[in-house]
C-alpha cells in the first residue's frame, strides 16, 4: 500500500510540477489568495473530491473527501499553508513570479501542490473508513490564518480527530523526513517598548532627558534576561532588532522619544510568562532611574507548534513505510522560528512534519530571494499525507 500510493503519485509528476509551476507564477498574500483558491477549487472538483467548502477564514478552503466507508465516523484534517511572502524574487527560472514584490520563498506553493496529489489519490482509491478534511489555509505568514479558520468554525464544520501538516525543509536531504513528539517550532511574540524623555540640545544635555541613552540601558540589559533567568536546558531568545528615535539629518537634537521593537521565542508558557514579567520590571526601573516614562507593548502573535506524542510516533511510522528508518528523524532540534498550525494544535492533536528538499548548501534557503520549492519531493509529501489518512481510518477496525 505504501509503495502503491508512491508509484501512483509519481505517475502524475508531471501534472503536479505544472501546477506548481503555475501557483509559484502567481504568488498572493495573506488573505488575497484568490487565483489560488480557485485553482484549489478546479482541482479538487476535477478529482471528484465529495464537497468542496469556501470562504472558510476569509480565503481558505476545506475539500470532504469521504472513504469506501465510513462506518467508525473518524476523520482527519490534512493541512497546507497557501499564501506568499511580501519579498521580490531574484530566480532567474521559467515559473518565477509574475507579481513584483511578492514571491513563494517558503514553499507554501509547493505545500498546496503536495495536498493536491493526495486529494487526487485518496479521492480515486478511497481505502479508508472515515472521512478526509483537506484544509487549504490562508495568511500563514504573519496573518494567522489558521486562527481565522478555527474562528469561522473550521473544527465544528469539520471534525477532525487529529490533524496534521508538513513544511518543506532545505537542511535535510530530499527523501528523508523529520518529526518528534513536543516542540517543533516556538512561539513568537512582539515587543514594541516606547522610552519617553525630555528633548533638548546635543550641546547641553544636562538639561533634557535623553531616551537614546536610555534605549541602550535597555537593549543591554534585555540581554540579562535569558543569560540570568533562563535554565540552560530551557530555549529562548530576546531580540530587540529595530530602534527608532531623532533625525540622521540632525545630528545635535535630543529626541523626546525612542522606540525599541523586536521579538521574543520560547516553547514554555512557563518562561514566556517570565520573560514578559522581566521585561516589564528592567524597562520600567532603567527608564525610572534616567527620570524618563516607558510603556512596553507586549503581543503573543503565534504560540509554540507543539507535537502531541501519539500523533508524532504515528506519522513517523507513516512515514518509515515510504522511505524506510534510516530516513526519518525522530528528533529534529526544534526551530526558534514560529507557525502557526500551532493554533490548530492547541485545539486539537497532530503533528507538524519536515519533509527534506535539499539545497541549503548552495544557498537555496526559506524566504531568500533565490529559493525555490523542489520538485523532485511532490510525490512524496503527496504519498505522506495520503498515507496518513489511510493508516489512520484503516478499512475494518475501528479502534
């Protein structure tokens, strides 16, 4: 069954390579994927998916596809982000971006496509017990699309006992694929810290209260609080990575204002509570101690992708029936970046999966301007997801 999914899948590459040539072409930001959706939406009625649902979160949609049975009443969500990113291509390939300023530098074209093949392959065998829910998620980047669905009733719409979802991965080598129960990816916060002084002239500062000065006691000592507050088996990052404050062109003004942004990454909700508390308490006593004001605006924008432990050894072993042991890691280092089909498994569980496509070593990396999806992996992410559904609602069990 595994190899017959994998062979049948790559029968139809060439197809799958058209159409992700086609979506790579056409890139669309959050919540603006509408050529997308309705190439989603030709496809999916084309392979004689049973309901095809949209509007779902704004743009998504979810394609029903029920199995040879469906007597045990279990369902899956399968999962594919769909929108690009604000950036502009520099590729120089046949399918490069048609859009100025917005290109597929994370793949989201190639995870579409891949969930594509898989509604094409479970839609023609239908060799499960069950139904299959494949949900085509806008606004991943930065949107929090998922959230949106979830909102606009995704999981009451559409049961899911578990869900899933994958992310292309140019650190591993095609063919291999990577999962582990727990963290896989943090959660990502923003900071905003706003320093109010006393403007006043370069030459006499003694008679303002410089937020400048301020602002560098602060980004100082932010640094404190993980090297000081953090257990060195624990992760987290604090990264103050724009200030804002004066005019170049006035070289001897004292601002009455500097502002501080940056991001927060941690995997506990434990030490992202802390860390928000230090945060508060160091900005607020140094921005005291100069006679200046500080308001910190602290936003949990993603929470962390976190793997419930079942669903992770599960898709493993999915995944060792397509390419064996040896290529499938089971305890990939979790990432500082954020995503978030973490809202989806907060509220439900599933497993969020690496599938390699090489290309690290020669600078193909995610969000550069040089990357591009491989398709050489189509059929196997494709084979995975199908694989998934039917290993998980297997025709006559019902456990």
């Amino acid at each position: 069954m595994p190899q017959r999914a994998l062979a049948t899948l790559r029968g139809w590459h060439r197809e799958l390579t058209a159409l992700r040539h086609a979506l790579h072409a056409n890139p669309e930001l959050g919540f603006e994927e509408h050529f997308t959706g309705e190439l989603i939406a030709r496809q999916l009625v084309r392979y004689g998916v049973d309901e095809v649902h949209r509007g779902i979160g704004r743009t998504g949609l979810v394609g029903v596809i029920r199995g040879r049975q469906t007597h045990s009443s279990r369902t899956i969500g399968l999962r594919a982000d769909m929108d690009a990113l604000p950036m502009h291509e520099e590729n120089d390939l046949p399918h490069r971006s048609r859009k100025a300023g917005a290109m597929h530098g994370c793949g989201h074209d190639g995870h579409v496509t891949m969930l594509l093949g898989a509604a094409r392959y479970l839609a023609e065998h239908r060799d499960f017990d069950g139904t299959a829910h494949l949900i085509f998620q806008p606004g991943e980047e930065g949107f929090a699309g998922a959230q949106a669905m979830i909102d606009d009733g995704l999981f009451e719409r559409f049961p899911c006992d578990s869900v899933y979802a994958m992310h292309n991965w140019p650190a591993l080598p095609p063919g291999t694929f990577a999962v582990r129960p727990g963290p896989m990816m943090a959660a990502a916060d923003r900071i905003t810290i706003t320093i109010t002084g006393r403007g006043g002239h370069g030459a006499h500062p003694y008679l303002a209260v410089d937020p400048v000065l301020v602002a560098a006691h602060v980004i100082t000592a932010a640094q404190s609080i993980v090297s000081r507050n953090v257990s060195p088996i624990d992760s987290a990052v604090v990264s103050l990575c724009s200030m804002q404050a004066g005019h170049p062109g006035a070289m001897s003004v004292i601002p009455n204002e500097a502002k501080l942004v940056g991001t927060v990454r941690t995997f506990r909700s434990e030490t992202q509570d802390m860390i928000e508390r230090r945060l508060r308490a160091l900005v607020g006593s140094i921005a005291a101690a100069f006679g200046a004001t500080a308001e910190v605006l602290y936003e949990r924008i993603y929470p962390a992708t976190i793997n419930s432990r079942r669903e992770a050894l599960f898709g493993a072993h999915v995944a060792e029936e397509l390419v064996g042991a040896e290529h499938v890691v089971r305890d990939l280092e979790p990432s500082m970046g954020a995503e978030d089909f973490s809202f989806m498994l907060r509220v439900r569980p599933g497993a969020y999966f690496r599938i390699g496509q090489g290309g690290a070593e020669t600078g193909c990396l995610l969000h550069g301007s040089r990357y591009d999806f491989n398709d050489a992996i189509l059929p196997l992410g494709a084979a995975l997801f199908a694989r998934l559904a039917e290993q998980s609602m297997p025709i006559g069990s019902t456990g």
